[in-house]
C-alpha cells in the first residue's frame, strides 16, 4: 500500500463491461498503466486472460497485448487498484433516470468505498464518472461525499458506438470533461493528449447532460428520417433519396443551424409546412406521432415564455422585436405578436421596439404596417426605454443596442437565448 504523499501514476476503471474494457485497453495501449476492476468475478478472469468478456470489433487483440505487456492488470481487489493509481474512472452500469432515483445507490456505495481507500491513506486522486447519470449526480449527490476529503471530482462521458468502441475511442468525434476546477480537469484532458482532439471543458453539470442530449438528438433523427420515411413510401416517393438530398444541404439542414435555444418559431413557412405535412400524414391514415408534436410543442415553449414575462410582475413590458425573426419586417405568424397579445390580455401594457419596423417605417412609407403594431411601437430606442418597466427580448439585438438596454437598468427577460442561467427557464438580467 501507498500513502497519500506518494504520487501514482496508474488509472483504475472500475466496471469491466462495453465501456470499461474499451476505456481500459484503449488507455493502456497508448502507455498508460491501467488496473482494471469489476465485481463480476467471471468478467475479472476474463480479461486477466487476455480476452474481453463480449465481442468487440478490434478489442481483442488490445486486450490482449496490454495484459501480455503488463500495461493492463485486471483485477477483483479494488484497494489494491486504487493503491496504484491517481485517477478512477467509473464506468458501471447506471440506468437511473433521476438523481433521486434508488439505482444510483450502487454509485454511491462505491463511491464511499473509494472514500474509505482515501481514508485510509491509499488512494488520493480524481474520481472521474464515465458512467451515463442524470444531470445533478456529481453536484448533489457525489460531491457533498467527497467535501473536505480533497479528492477530484470530474464527469467525462463516453460517445462511443457499440461496434465501433475502440475507433471511437482512438478518434473520439468529442472529448468532454466536466469539472470545477483545474486540478480536478487537467488530469482527466491529460489521459487523451495522444488523440488529436481537443478536450471541450464545461461544468459538471453541463458534461452529464450533454451525454443525454446527444443520445436524445440521435434518437429524434432517427425517428425524423423514419416518419418522414413512412410518409415517403405511403406517397410512393423514395425516402431515401428524399432524406439523401436533404443530407446534402450542410447549410442549413446537416449544420448547425437552428440549433441553438432561443425564442419560439413562427412566419409564414415553418407552421404552415408543418400543419401542411400532418394532414398529407392524417389523410393517409399515418401515425406520425414526432412529426404531430411539433406545433404543440413550439407553442408550449411559448406559453412558458409569457409565463415567464408575467412573472417578472411588472406592468409596462418593452418586448424587443415583433417580426417572426430578426432582419425582416414580416410579422406575419409571428410569435412576438402572440406573446404581445396574451400579455395585453393578463392586464399588461406592452410598448415595441423594433429596429427593422421602424427602419421600414421611416424609409419605406409605401409599405403597409398593421395599426396595432404600429399603435404600440416606439420610434427610437431611447423613448422606448424611459417608458418601461421591464424588457423582453424576442429576437438578438445588435451589440450596442444591447450594451445601451443592458445599461438602463431594467429586469431583461433574454427569450432569444433562453440558455442564459437564470431563474426558472428563462434568462433575467436583473
Ligand atoms: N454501451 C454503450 O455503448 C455506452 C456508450 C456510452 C456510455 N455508456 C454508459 O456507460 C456505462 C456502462 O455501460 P456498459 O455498456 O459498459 O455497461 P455493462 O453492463 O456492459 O458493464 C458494466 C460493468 O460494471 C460492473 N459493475 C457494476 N457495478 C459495479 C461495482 N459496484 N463495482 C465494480 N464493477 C461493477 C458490472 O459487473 C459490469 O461488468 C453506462 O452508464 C452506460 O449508459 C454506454
């Protein structure tokens, strides 16, 4: 056994399945030490001889060289690996669907067990959570654990595909590592320097979900490419080709366009198409259920945001853009005008300021403006800005539109980037 002063180099992956084993011949086969754990007896014995306890494409012979070599001991004694190492990495299986949830006990069991090793003057390092948990595990339940211990605590989830394990570990399309700190990151971005890809560092929590986010992404275009198949080949069209052409735009369709959350959609296409698709599905007698979801769920999010405006509880709302989208004055379907109408409806006054509107309206006379936008809409920003109480931002404003709203001092509800950290969903700047 070692004490805490002396510093080890070794890395511990506990939990000797699909991930485990990757992790473990991949780490050792690009030099590192690697002890590799599971309370699966069958599992230890398994890779002890040098063979992957399943079939993996390319595993094996990694495997086996790093047990031959000596870079990779697997074993049934998780002291003694820890004993060895300065970073563990947790790769068991976790199916809980919550951080309340009883199935993550087994996580914390073991992680006490690490705990006690500390104690106990055999293990001081960073405890990385491979393994998938609910957004929150590492914050709530595993880092109140470890406080005063001085131990790391970093997230660094697996993107691997099942198949292709150990090219996806070689040539990982992401690396995330989540954490607090530099010395609890740095040892975790160490372990993948031989891979040619940059290590992206965000917060515990941002590392955890980004995993479900990715898998739900590839679940919804799967689901996307097969409802739209299903309404392909009931019109007798070829979905393959049709998804293969919408594959080719890069611009706006395999990108990154739209992806990003923000305010509600509207205009005059997107609804329209969407409603237009579902009754060809209705009609043919398809059940679409993804495709029948979208309306209802573009006007959900903008029932939370009037929801959230509300509760700011302030009487005058300036609302930042009433056209669908920033750089047109085309307002029609346009959820800026929902919102304006929902909140005269709960008693609020609203003023409006639009810079593309009042561009048209000062430049283009010709062109016709509706009367209850035009009876609402400030005609500069600072007249606007001395006649309310609160702002809500629809669309993004220009940088110094924005430093001089920001300057005002007035509650900003941002509802173009509804990410910003704030309380309940929305974005306050208070
Ligand atoms: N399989 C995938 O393609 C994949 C991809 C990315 C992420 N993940 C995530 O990685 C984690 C592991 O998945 P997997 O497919 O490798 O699971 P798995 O069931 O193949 O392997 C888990 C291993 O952990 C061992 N184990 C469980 N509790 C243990 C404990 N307390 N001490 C020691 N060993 C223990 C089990 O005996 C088993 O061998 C899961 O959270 C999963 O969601 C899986």
């Amino acid at each position: 056994m070692h004490s805490n002063e002396e510093m080890q180099s070794g890395i511990t992956v506990i939990g000797l399945g699909r991930i485990g084993c990757v992790t473990a011949g991949c780490l050792a086969e690009t030099g590192h030490q690697v002890w590799g754990v599971d309370s699966n007896a069958a599992r230890v014995a398994s890779v002890a001889a040098g063979h992957p306890p399943f079939h993996e494409n390319l595993l094996q012979p990694i495997i086996e060289r790093a047990v031959k070599a000596g870079k990779l001991t697997a074993a049934g004694d998780l002291r003694l690996a820890l004993s060895q190492s300065s970073v563990v990495m947790v790769c068991i299986n976790t199916e809980a669907p919550s951080v309340n949830d009883p199935a993550l006990q087994g996580l914390v069991h073991l992680v006490n067990d690490i705990l006690q090793a500390h104690r106990d003057g055999i293990f001081n390092g960073t405890i990385v959570i491979r393994s998938t948990v609910p957004p929150g595990t590492c914050d709530q339940l595993i880092r109140p654990m470890l406080r005063s211990s001085g131990l790391g605590l970093a997230s660094n989830p697996e993107f691997l595909r099942e198949g292709s394990s150990v090219k996806d570990f070689m040539e990982p399309s992401i690396i995330v590592v989540g954490g607090e700190t530099p010395e609890h990151i740095q040892p975790v971005a160490d372990l993948y320097t031989s891979m040619g890809c940059g290590v992206t560092v965000v917060g515990l929590r941002e590392a955890e979900i980004i995993k479900y986010a990715c898998n739900v992404f590839h679940a919804l275009k799967i689901c996307f490419a097969n409802e739209l198949g299903d309404l392909c080949s009931a019109l007798q069209i070829d979905g393959q080709r049709v998804m293969e052409v919408l594959r080719s735009d890069t611009k706006l369709n395999a990108s990154a366009a739209y992806l990003r959350p923000g305010f509600a959609f509207g205009g005059y296409c997107l609804p329209k198409d969407t409603r237009a698709l579902n009754v060809c599905a209705g009609d043919l007698g398809l059940d679409l259920p993804l495709l029948a979801s979208i309306m209802s769920s573009n006007d959900r999010h903008l029932s939370r945001a009037i929801d959230a405006v509300t509760e700011l509880g302030k009487k005058r709302i300036g609302v930042y853009g009433i056209s669908f989208k920033g750089g047109t004055d085309d307002f029609r379907q346009s959820p800026a005008l929902t919102l304006v109408n929902e909140l005269n409806n709960r008693g609020m006054e609203v003023l409006l300021f639009d810079p593309t509107i009042v561009a048209v309206q000062q430049n283009s006379p010709s062109v016709a403006i509706a009367d209850s936008v035009l009876d609402r809409l400030s005609p500069n920003l600072d007249a606007w800005l001395t006649t309310i109480d609160a702002i809500a931002l629809t669309q993004a404003a220009p940088a110094e539109t924005m430093n001089r709203i920001l300057a005002s001092g007035l509650p900003i509800l941002d509802l173009a980037s509804n990410s910003v950290f704030a309380p309940k969903l929305m974005g306050v700047h208070a």
